[in-house]
C-alpha cells in the first residue's frame, strides 16, 4: 500500500526580483522537479493530467505521508479500512517521502506540476505561498470546525493568494511537546514529582539525579532539524522571549522583536543545562534519534519530547523496569508555552484539474472524524486532534498522556502568518549557533541578534519585507 518516493536535489537561482511564490516553489530545484515527478507518476496519481474527471464516481488518488514507521503505516491501514467500506468508489495510493525531505521535495512537486491529490498539510504557509494547495473554509462545516481547539485550527490557517487568512489542512491528529521522564531513575535519586514544575525546580531535580560520568538529568539534541529548534524555543518563550509584540495571526508585517532581554534569558537558562553537566555531555552534536536513545536506554532521566515515540518508549521501558510518565514543559516567569505539533489532511491543486476535489475531501474529512481520528491514533499512540474524540479514557485517564494533554492548552500561534518560510529559516540558522552556544563560542546576547538577523534576511530573500528592513 505505501511507496517511498526519491527525487535528486538540485540547485536552480530563480531569476531577479522574485516573489515570495516564485522564491518558495524554487526553494527545492527547478532540476529535481523531474525525478520528483517521475517519482510520484509511478505511484499512480496522474496529478500532471489536466483532463476533468467527473466529480462523483470512482476515483484513485494519492495521499502523501511523511512519517514512516510501521506503526503509522498500520494506523493509515487501520483507517483505510473503515474508510472503503464506506466509500467503496475512492481508491487511495498511499506514499512517502520522509520528513527531513518533505518540504524542499512536496515544493520541487508543485514547481513540475506532479503534486499528490491529497495528504500531509505540514507546512501550509509554505504551499499556499507556492500556489500548490486549496482553502477547505467552504468545505468544512462550523460544526466539524467547534470539535477543534481554536489553537488547532490557528496551526493550519495561513495567508491565500487574495491576502486573506483560510484554512488549508483539516486535523486528525494532534500533540504538543511536553517532557518524558524516568520516574524509576527519579524515585532512586529521592525526587518527588508534583504535578507541575518550575524551570528551576526542573534544574534542581536534573541536578539531584546527575551521576558525573554515569547518568545525566536530561538529554538534550544540538543538531538536525525539527526537535532542536522547536525544544529550544520552549525555554526562550519561558522567559518571554517572542517574535512579534503583535498579533500574530495579522497579515500586516511587523517588527521582529525576538533579539530581547526575555529571549536572552531563557537562553541562558537552556545553556546552563549543559554548561552546568546535568546534560548528556554529547548534546551539541546529537539529533533526536540520539537523544531519545540516550533516554531510552537510562542514560538521562528526562527528554523533551512529543507523543511520537510513547508506544514504543512504553514498551522497552517495560523491558529494562523502568516507570514512564509525562509532564508539562516547565514554567518560566513568562509560562510554558509549547510549540502544537501533529498532523492536519489537504488537498492539493491537482485533485482541481482532475476534477477529484469532492472525492479528496471525502478522505480527509473521513480522517479527521471521531471515528477515523480514533482509529488512527490508537493503532500508533498518538493522540486526537479533537476535544470530543480525546476525551475517551484512552488517553483522558492515562498517566502517559497526561502531560502531553495539559502542554496542548498552551499552545498559541507564535510564528506570525505573514513571517513566510520562518520556521524552515529556522532549521538552518539556529542548530550552529546552539552549538557554538554551547560549547562557549557564542555568547547568549549574539545567539539572539544573529538569529534575528538571519531571520530578516531569510525572509527578504522569500520576498516577505518585515519592519525591521
């Protein structure tokens, strides 16, 4: 049922004074277009046609996905099941491309017009830019849309081609990051769990547990992309740190206001973690497999995490005798925000020309009910994205989720809608300076200006103008 895609990446310098669409449909490569496309054909989708379909009938179309563990190709199965027994005339091929290429190759796919009819919506502000996705605002019902939080809802809203804000994914699955901890490596070092925690009470009890050369409070990853943006940004929000003073959901650009004192100080705060040695010691180099496998393995007490990998931590946890619990991200003088992470089904400008929208929106909107929400989430551990369908036991009286559940009620919208391609700036610009930060060569004042600077000039080069410029 699933194929992984591959496509060659290629660098293409688009021509001069481009727009902020032309710049993000480029951003993977005129050349890789191709084989990305070529890629995707032998998956069935056909998306390059033009030739209109009939809106109702049989229909194949293909659903794109970025996570590929066997546990979420068993959810996706679990779903399709229930999904063709309802809707026998909608043939779905399911395919992949992993998460750490998804969005230069999804942009390269909208570049060679060969995009997928369906799936993934993991970066809307970045494909609506790119002209490569449809707004669902007159498709969804208000009564879908109130099974949501409104922070759900913020997480896949973006900016459309007539400047206006729309919706362009519709949720099945939701998470935030909260913090995985040993309890059993806790309980040996005499440390008691409230139900919450302060940043430094956080720091005192990775202290009380740290055994010099043996085992470490926290195990922390300086490198890759995804994890250690978003896990640093927790502390920097913490203590007040933000990127805009105003609202975030305006399209009005506005200043960037990140390189502040609160940003500072809550760098401060995530450095001394390791600069104090109650971190693993390999931090600066170690990307989130590392990580989670330093916490697995009892090398560290506590990770930042989200509910990706619960299931699987549960069970080798169960193995070596280890307890596992969650907690909420720890308060700071400016609270724990959280940064919503999960996933969220659109439908993309292919299913247009074939003429298959009804029938896409039949699959996503099937997805995102109670009923496939459920069935999905509890094949792969993961948690609803709607209030009603995670209020069952499930996850509503299970201690492993319980952290995870009280992070999602502070999640607000922290990029602004206007800011395109920020958080993929981010990826770039900020795991070296962490790790010059760590290992010394960065002071916390410079980590903050260089990574606003770096951000303003990315953002002119996506042909988005802040008020800083």
């Amino acid at each position: 049922m699933f194929e992984k895609m591959n496509s060659t990446q290629h660098n293409w310098n688009p021509p001069s004074g481009p727009t902020r669409r032309t710049i993000l449909k480029a951003a993977a490569g005129f050349g890789g277009a191709a084989a990305a496309a070529m890629a995707l054909s032998a998956c069935g989708s056909g998306s390059s046609s033009s030739a209109a379909k009939p809106k109702t009938g049989k229909a194949t179309l293909t659903n794109v996905e970025h996570d590929t563990r066997p546990l979420d190709r068993a959810a996706y199965a679990a779903v399709y099941q229930a999904f063709r027994a309802k809707n026998p005339d909608i043939e779905l091929k399911f395919t992949e491309i992993p998460w750490e290429q998804a969005r230069s190759k999804m942009l390269t796919l909208g570049q060679g017009n060969s995009l997928p009819n369906v799936g993934r919506m993991a970066w809307p502000a970045d494909y609506a830019a790119a002209g490569m996705v449809l707004p669902l605002d007159d498709r969804v019902k208000p009564e879908v849309l109130a099974r949501y939080d409104q922070m759900a809802i913020d997480q896949y809203s973006t900016q459309g081609d007539d400047g206006k804000v729309h919706l362009f994914g519709l949720p099945w699955f939701a998470g935030a990051t909260a913090v995985m901890v040993n309890k059993t490596m806790l309980d040996k070092a005499g440390v008691k769990l409230g139900a919450t925690w302060t940043t430094a009470e956080f720091q005192d009890i990775c202290k009380a547990v740290t055994q010099t050369g043996k085992q470490w409070g926290v195990t922390l990853d300086g490198n890759g992309i995804g994890d250690p943006v978003q896990i640093f940004l927790m502390a920097v929000y913490a203590y007040g740190g933000k990127w805009v003073a105003g609202d975030t959901k305006s399209t009005t650009p506005e200043p960037l206001v990140f390189d502040s004192p609160e940003t500072v100080e809550g760098i401060k705060w995530y450095l001394n973690l390791y600069k104090s040695g109650v971190a693993v010691p390999s931090a600066p180099s170690d990307t989130y497999q590392q990580r989670d496998a330093n916490f697995i393995a009892g090398k560290a007490a506590i990770a930042w995490q989200g509910p990706w990998n619960i299931t699987a931590t549960q069970a080798t946890f169960k193995k070596n005798g280890f307890d596992l619990v969650s907690m909420p991200l720890p308060t700071g003088p400016a609270g724990n925000t959280s940064v919503y992470g999960g996933g969220a089904a659109g439908i993309f400008k292919s299913s247009q020309k074939q003429g298959v929208v009804d029938q896409a929106f039949t699959w996503i909107d099937f997805l995102g009910s109670d009923e496939g929400e459920k069935l999905y989430c509890k094949a792969n551990g993961m948690i609803p994205a709607s209030k009603a369908a995670r209020s069952d036991a499930y996850w509503s009286a299970n201690p492993l989720y319980q952290g995870y559940l009280k992070a999602m009620e502070s999640t607000p919208l922290m990029f602004p809608v206007w800011a395109t391609g920020l958080e993929s700036l981010l990826d770039t610009i900020v795991p070296p300076l962490l790790q010059g930060a760590f290992n010394g060569q960065v002071s916390e004042q410079d980590m903050a200006k260089k990574i606003q600077e770096q951000v303003v000039k990315g953002l002119q080069k996506n042909g988005v103008k802040t008020a800083n410029s």
